[in-house]
C-alpha cells in the first residue's frame, strides 16, 4: 500500500470519468425522435456530474505529486438504446467498485478527506447506476 498505488488508481478513476463524459455527449447526440428528450437532458446532466469527478480526482492528483492523465478510458460503442443503456449501467457500477476500493486505500494511507469524497462518489455513481436501472427495465 503506498501513496504510488493511490495516485495509480486516482489515475484510473480519472480516465474513467473522462471517458464518461465523453460517452454521455456520444450517447445524447445518438438520441433521436420525440421521446429522446428527457434522456437526453439526463445525460446532458451527468456530464456536468462527472466532469465534476474529473475535476476533483486532477485535483487531488496534483496535489499528492502526480501526474494527472489527460486520456479518457477507451469504450464500446453500441448502437441500440438498450444495449447503449447496459453498457453505461454495467460501467457506473464498476466505478463504485474503484472508488469504494480506492476510498479504502485512502483510508489506510490516512487521508481522510479523500477517503470520504471517494465514498461520495462512490455513492453518486450508484444513484446514477439506480436511474440508468429504472430506465433499462422500461424498455
Ligand atoms: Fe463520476
Ligand atoms: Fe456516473
């Protein structure tokens, strides 16, 4: 366990919102026909979620002596709604695990603050992950 390993998973995590992000602005514009339009402000609006979470982990990133990554996570790119909306469900809640899993290395190395904002957002992506579950099961 060494302040090396968290900035490494710090890392991760940020290549992982930006690629969310990136994702999302995908997704919406994907989005066609009169009944798009609440999906696509619900993505619209989780851009701003986790460009937030980006911000924070580069943030962080920096100020432990890292070298933030600017390169988002690579991602598939289905064309069908459903599958669409699976593949963002199924990626929100892996993100629970890293932060959950990160939140407790943070913990062990003694940064508290960071321990519990990992948990935050931990807890963020499961609510996402919740609203995405809803939306699948209406299909
Ligand atoms: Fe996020
Ligand atoms: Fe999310």
């Amino acid at each position: 366990m060494s302040k090396e390993n968290l900035i490494k998973g710090l890392n991760e995590d940020l290549a992982a919102e930006l690629g969310t992000v990136i994702r999302y602005n995908y997704q919406a514009a994907l989005m066609v026909g009169p009944a798009s339009q609440g999906l696509r402000n619900w993505f619209r609006d989780e851009v701003a979620d986790e460009l937030g979470h980006a911000a924070y982990l580069t943030d962080v990133i920096v100020d432990l002596g890292g070298e933030p990554t600017t390169t988002p996570k690579e991602f598939a790119k289905p064309k069908g709604l459903k599958e669409m909306l699976e593949l963002d469900l199924e990626m929100e809640l892996g993100d629970v695990q890293h932060y959950m899993a990160h939140a407790e290395l943070a913990e062990k190395l003694g940064y508290a603050e960071l321990k519990m904002k990992l948990e935050e957002m931990a807890a963020d992506e499961e609510g996402h992950a919740r609203d995405l579950r809803r939306i699948v099961s209406g299909l």
